[in-house]
C-alpha cells in the first residue's frame, strides 16, 4: 500500500495543543508524518485545506456489543468520526453466558429469540467479534451483570462464597482472553443485590490484571453522592483505577459540582479516579427495568399472567429501580413502543390520565402490550439540564462518552432507536465548542481523543503524531453537527468527509466505502 498525503488540513492534535496547519502521511496503519504545508512527498494525496484533521474520536461508554455483530458498519459511529467504541460498560455485555434466555436483562439491542449466540466465553464472544470484521475498533470489558446471570441466574440476594469464587473465575478468563477492565451496573435489578465487599473482591482481581473499573453507580437520584463516594471507596480499598460512568447525578447543577469535588478530592489523595459523561438531556433506558428479574422468567404468557396479578403488582411496585427513582412520572416519557405506538412521545403521567388508570399501571399496560419484544419499549428520564451538562464538560477530566448503541438508517438495525447513537460527538462539538464556545476546538477534541486514550492505556491512539495509528477524521467543521432530534432520533450526522481506521478509508468524500478496518483489541 503506497502513502497518501491529507494536504493542507488544519490539524488539531489531541493533546490539547493548538491548531496548525501540516501535510499529515498516512502509510500502511501507521501515521509516518506530520509535515509543514507543502512538504510531504507522496504519489496519492486528498486535498484538506480548510478541512480540520483530528484523531478519530473515542467513545468510551458505548453499549454496541450487540448490534457491532447484528451490523457491522457501525454508521452512526462513523458519521459522527468515531474510530474505536468501548463497549460492555454498566454491567451490560454479551459474555460471559450460560443461559442465553437468562442473559437477555443484560444486552442492550435487538436480541434475535433463538440460536444466536455461539459463544458463551468471553474469548468466544471477541473471536466472534473479529470474526464480522467492524467498522471501528473495540475495546471490551467485562460486566458485572453477565457474571451474576451466569452464577446466579435471576436471583437478587448477594452471592455465596462459592458462586462469589464462580463470579472470580468467570471474570478472570475474560481478563485473561483480552478484556481491558469490568464494569458494574449496580443501580439494575441483575446487580443492585451486589454488595460492596463483592464488587471490592472483583475489582481486586481486576486490579492484579492491570485492569480498570467503569461503574454506573448504585443510586443516581436522592443518593448519587453516596453512591459515587462507594465507588471511590472501592478504589481506595483495591487500587483498581475507576472510572465513573456519566457522572452527572439526577439532581441539580449543585449535586452536579458536589460530585466533581468529590473526583477532586480523590485525586488529591493520589486514587485514580476519571469519569465520562454522555451527551443527552435526559436518561433513557428500557421500561422493562421497572420490573424485578423474577417477573421477567418464562413465556411471554408468564409474563403477562405476573403483570395482570394484583398481588404480584404490589411486589413489582415496591421493587426499587432506576425509573420510578425519578419521582415524578411527569419526566418519565415513553419511547418506541410498538403495539401501542400512540403513547409514544407521551409521560406516564399523561398516558395513565389516557388510560384512566394510575401511571405505573398505565407502564404494566404498555409492558402487557409489548410483551412479545418487552425490550423494544423505552422510556426518557428528563432529569438533566443543558447547564448541568456543561458544567460537567468543563471540568478537565471529563471524557464524553456516547452511553449508547452503534446504529444504521438501513439494513437489520433500521427500525431501533438509541438516542445519543447519532448525535452524541456531532452534538457536544457543535452545542459546546462552535455555539456556547464553552471548551475552546482544541479542548473538546483532546475530551474525545488524547484523555480517553490516555486513560485507557492506548499508547499509540488519539494523537496526530508519527508512529501513532492513523484513526484520522477529516472533518468540514462549518458543517459538522446533528441532524437527529428527539423525535426523529435516527439521523446521520454531517460534516465528516474522509474517515480512515487503521489507515483504511472507511468514509471518502462524506461516503461509506464498504472497507471495515477495526480491530478487537486484546489487553495482554
């Protein structure tokens, strides 16, 4: 393969440096120059004057494990100038398995009903995963939630000694089949049974095999602050880095600060504690968390026998989760439901006055209803605020992160709606940097390349720099942005003109070349 010069483009390097202009060689994966304007020497070039240059963004809170294999293309990601997705973040992921009916709670997308998965190792799954050959490239972690499923099936209590050593060894072949760290999700049904001197256990085998710790925390309403000190708890008792996700409590722009100081604090006395944020306005997760995972065993028939049980609603009702934590069904508002679609768009609140019933039996109602795809029903949490949000971003540790799923308009994936899936990078650069001029270009481009990289370990990732792998996006930066909205959620983002992977060209000219270049990258 002969070089080929990005000529003339304004490069903003991932460090945080400022913009300069500079020929950028790309030769094989690797970047081989970074060259004054007009002094690379190579038989192909692509003309970027005016055009900015930029490391491929780095979503570090992803949740395409499923649909990376259902669609390889990642083209929500790639539209946006994303190059590598870390995925298996809030205890969700596709490995370990032992009953692919039981793992279900915990994979986000449209899990096919019978013989899918192949695999039931973590080193099964990322074999699986380089087998479909995606898009971007991928880092793996292993989640809480499948380790419970595995050991405990759909039991919430705190585990045994025994199945406690079962979670430890499960999670020791993923580290050692290559994942780069664990996650936890400790505010879902699969692992709010968790307790701290379980995840302390876990976390220090994470930390022997030089892993990292994402967790979404236990409580992110009335006890956020808590629930965040625990994390950091587990980082000071274990030594495991942590990474805490989308940081921002369902609280105030003031919970907001309060939590930020405590990541202060933490480093102050030497922990190393980071933390992402993802770019929506509100929460969004599947209304089937409403429920605890025994009312979610058997048939659909089962299902909906358990929904329409006065007794066993009075059970579901009392079943702490992370929706009815909100209080207010006001700000709860349902998403993509598929047998009673006129709610959709509606709050729970406005759908049970509708229904003349209370909100949460107007949620049993649409659970009833969708119970042949239970997991296809959403719901929106409105509990953020654009202030919040940004406070967040400028704080200098802060990654952005997608908290969402890999999509395409078209093909299998076309009908699923994952908000923040096309918009999350396009919206934060054009809102913050291009509008609210709240981060300086450089700034937000170090947010999405250099820190997460860093933080990751990548040390030849999300820098423009010689030697560095060539994950470059081309970027027309007048016209960058969102189009999907909240209504129209599935829209691709604009603005990326040339997008290259590991050296190949995965967009040209703002269009998809078929070339799918990622790799599955293995901690050794």
């Amino acid at each position: 393969m002969s070089a080929l010069t990005l000529a003339g483009a304004t490069v903003v390097d991932g460090t945080g440096a400022p913009a300069v202009t500079a020929d950028v060689v790309i030769n094989g994966d690797r970047i081989e120059a970074v060259a004054p304007l007009g002094t690379a020497q190579t038989e192909k070039v692509i003309d970027c004057a005016g055009l900015l240059l930029t490391p491929g963004f780095i979503d570090i809170h992803s949740h395409s494990d499923l649909t990376l294999l259902l669609d390889p293309r990642a083209a929500s990601s790639v539209h946006q100038g994303v190059t590598l997705e870390v995925i298996g973040n809030c205890g969700h992921g596709c490995a370990p398995l032992r009953d692919p009916d039981v793992a279900r709670a915990a994979i986000y997308g449209p899990i096919p009903k019978r013989g899918f998965f192949g695999w039931s190792t973590m080193g099964g799954y990322l074999e699986q995963l380089e087998q479909v050959r995606p898009a971007v490239n991928v880092v793996v972690l292993v989640p809480n939630g499948q380790l419970r499923l595995a050991t405990l099936g759909r039991e919430q209590r705190p585990a045994s000694s025994d199945e406690l050593r079962d979670m430890k060894r499960l999670l020791e072949e993923g580290l050692e089949a290559g994942a780069w760290g664990f996650s936890s999700g400790l505010e879902y049904a699969t692992e709010n049974a968790s307790t701290e001197q379980e995840i302390d256990l876990l976390c220090t085998t994470v930390h022997r095999y030089g892993g990292f710790y994402a967790t979404h925390t236990r409580n992110r309403d009335s006890r956020a602050l808590a629930a965040i000190d625990e994390a950091i708890g587990t980082a000071r008792r274990t030594g495991v880095p942590l990474q805490i996700s989308h940081i921002t409590p369902r609280l105030d722009t003031e919970g907001t600060l309060i939590a930020l100081e405590r990541v202060d604090h933490a480093r102050a006395d030497g922990l190393e504690v980071n933390f992402d944020m993802h770019t929506r306005m509100f929460g969004f997760t599947h209304l089937k968390n409403l429920l605890p995972l025994w009312a979610l065993k058997g048939t659909s028939d089962e299902i909906s026998a358990r929904l329409r049980d006065v007794a066993m609603l009075e059970r579901i009702h009392q079943h702490p989760n992370l929706i009815t934590g909100v209080g207010d069904w006001n700000k709860v508002v349902l998403v993509d439901s598929v047998a009673l679609p006129k709610f959709n768009g509606l709050s729970f609140k406005e759908i049970g006055r509708r229904l003349d019933r209370s909100a949460f039996d107007a949620a049993m109602h649409i659970l009833i209803a969708d119970v042949e795809q239970i997991e296809r029903p959403m719901v929106l949490l409105l509990t953020y605020s654009e202030e919040m949000l940004r406070r967040t971003y400028e704080h200098p540790l802060c990654i952005v992160g997608s908290d969402a799923t890999a999509l395409a308009p078209d093909g299998v994936l076309a009908q699923e709606k994952f908000h923040g899936a096309y918009t999350w990078a396009s919206w934060f650069l054009r809102r913050m940097v291009r509008e609210l001029r709240a981060l300086t270009l450089s700034d937000a481009v170090y947010r999405l390349t250099g820190l997460p990289a860093r933080t990751l370990g990548l040390t030849d990732r999300g820098r423009i720099a010689v030697g560095y792998r060539a994950d470059i996006a081309v970027i027309n930066w007048a016209d960058y942005g969102d189009t999907g909205t909240v209504a129209q959620p599935s829209q691709l983002a604009r603005g990326v003109r040339h997008l290259f992977v590991n050296g190949v060209a995965t967009l040209r000219d703002g269009a998809e070349t078929g070339a799918r270049a990622g790799l599955v990258l293995r901690r050794s």
